[in-house]
C-alpha cells in the first residue's frame, strides 16, 4: 500500500516529495493521501470521484491543473482481469497517479533506471498513456487469439470426427458458450478503457496545444490514432463474437433437432406394432403363454429389459 513509486526530477529517489516529477499512489490511506496533499498544494480525488461515468466528472480542469480518469484493464487478459479506475492530476509541473489496484501498464513505466534522464510531468504522463495503449492492445491480440481457436474447434472439424457422443459435443457447447460469454464481458472492459483514453487524449490535446512541445504534440496525435484503430478493432472482435455467438447456438439447436428428429423416427416405428398387439392381443382363444407356470415373472422381466434396452441405447448414443 502506499507511496509505490516516485520519479523525481533529479534522479536521487530518496528527494522529497515537493520535488517528485511523478508521484503514483498505490491504495493510499487518509495520512498518505494528506501527506501528499500537502507537499503538493494539490487536491487528490477520492475513490468514489474516479468511479464517476459522467464525462465532466472524469476530465476537467481547476486552473492550470488537469483531473483526469478512465477505467483501465489490470491485465493483458480481458477475459481473466477486470477493469479499475485510474486517476491523474496533472499541472504544469507534476503528475500524481492514484490507483486502488495494480495495473501491469504501470511496471514498465514504473521501472525506471537510476540513470535515466530527468523526466516532464507530461512527458511520464505520455509514458503512462503509451503503455495502457500497448497493453489494451495486447489484451486485444489475446482476445484474438482466443475467438480464432474458438472458431477453428466451432467449423474445422472433420467429417469423420462428426460421429462423437452428443452428451460431449453438448458440453463442448456450452464450454464454447461460456468462453464466449467472458469473451464478450472483456471486450465491453475493453471498449470503456478506450472510451476513457480517448477522452483524456483528446482532452489535454485540444487543452494543453499551446504548453506542449512540438515532440509532445506530435506523441498526443499519435495515442490519438492509435486509439482510433484499436476501437475500430474491437468493434470488429465484438461482431466476431456475436456471429461466433449465433453459429454455437445454431449447432446446439441442430443436435436438438438430430435427438428429437431419432425419437420421432423410434416412436414412429412401434405405433403399428402397437396397434395390431392392442387389437388381436388378447382376442385369441389359444395363448401358450396362459398355461406357463413361469408366465408372470417371464412377462415382468420382458417388461423390464425392454425398459432398459432404450436407455442402454440412449447411453450408447450420448444422449444420457
């Protein structure tokens, strides 16, 4: 908890914090939080303000300071990793970061050499804008990845392999359908960190033009791009999973139809049977079977396999 990192301006890490470049607080609590607030003259948002989904609550301004804050992935696995707010404060000479969860972004940024050159706050704050890009799109190229092995296992199989139990192409199913399921609760995880980046970014671009460099400008325009294209991505991978979505339940409607369509055909086939044994059955005047001293038991145990042969047949095909 606490303090986790602080680049400063020089590269001693043990300054101050009246003279940290970046400060990132990791779950800060009420003393660290003051502490803060008082070596920086600026006020932190709490958690709560973060979690705000209106968009004048996420970036504006309060003088030359900058309040910031989006939703972004805690890992390169949407599926697994969940979302958490971010929160920056950013004026012309300092950028605190306040986050309540780790964020792989974080560690590359983070881990800054001891000899490293003195840093802008905007150009960490950059940094930091740069890798959660990279890491969205990573999670992105994994989410990729795993609708492409979906889709192979859903319309690669071959035909002689058609003929497996229907009981584990069911549960392949709904496996698919599960996987399917997470796929798309990380892609709407996905599409809100953009939303929010591309909010931040196009906000400190369009408010900021004439305090950045013509270096910083040109990185702001390029997060900008990049961006763009990650959307138009995973706006491509959602319809993915929505057909991937259709086609699974298509094949789970067919099995249906495939079990149904065999019990109508077995039905089918014992009606006149049944028919011409309800009709002549009984009306014979000679039946060998009355005068069997073991006629009863012979007839329960008839009844009995005849009751257990479909079932032996319905575990033979998967059905059970």
């Amino acid at each position: 908890m606490g303090v986790a990192s602080m680049l400063n301006v020089s590269p001693n890490p043990d300054a101050p914090l009246t003279e940290a470049v970046w400060i990132d607080l990791l779950e800060p609590d009420d003393e660290e939080r003051k502490r803060v607030e008082q070596a920086t003259k600026l006020r932190l948002p709490t958690k709560g303000d973060l979690e705000e989904i209106e968009s004048s609550s996420r970036v504006f301004t309060e003088g030359e300071v900058a309040y910031l804050s989006t939703p972004v992935l805690m890992t390169t696995d949407c599926m697994k990793g969940g979302v958490t707010s971010i929160g920056f404060v950013l004026s012309p000479t300092r950028l605190i970061t306040l986050r309540f969860a780790r964020v792989t972004a974080f560690d590359s940024v983070v881990a800054v050499p001891a000899d490293a050159p003195a840093r802008t706050a905007r150009d960490v704050f950059l940094k930091l804008m740069e890798a959660i890009i990279e890491h969205t799109a990573d999670a992105l190229e994994h989410a990729s990845s795993e609708l492409e092995s979906i889709s192979r296992a859903a319309f690669h199989v071959e035909g002689g392999r058609r003929q497996r139990k229907v009981a584990r192409a069911s549960e392949m199913l709904r496996a698919a359908l599960r996987k399917l399921g997470r796929m798309g609760d990380g892609l709407s995880h996905v599409r809100d960190t953009l939303l929010g980046l591309g909010r931040i970014a196009a906000f400190t671009h369009d408010n900021a033009r004439e305090a950045q460099s013509a270096a910083d400008l040109a990185r702001s325009k390029a997060i900008r791009g990049d961006i763009t294209s990650l959307n138009d991505y995973q706006a491509h991978l959602s319809s993915k999973v929505q057909f991937l979505l259709d086609a699974t339940l298509g094949f789970i409607s067919i099995e249906q139809n495939d079990v149904v369509k065999t019990l109508t055909v077995v039905s089918v086939v014992g009606v006149p049977p049944v028919l011409i044994a309800g009709i002549y059955g009984m009306n014979f005047k000679y039946m060998p079977e009355l005068g069997w001293t073991f006629g009863y038991p012979y007839a329960l145990a008839l009844m009995l396999v005849s009751a257990l042969l479909p079932l032996a047949w319905f575990k033979w095909r998967g059905w059970l």
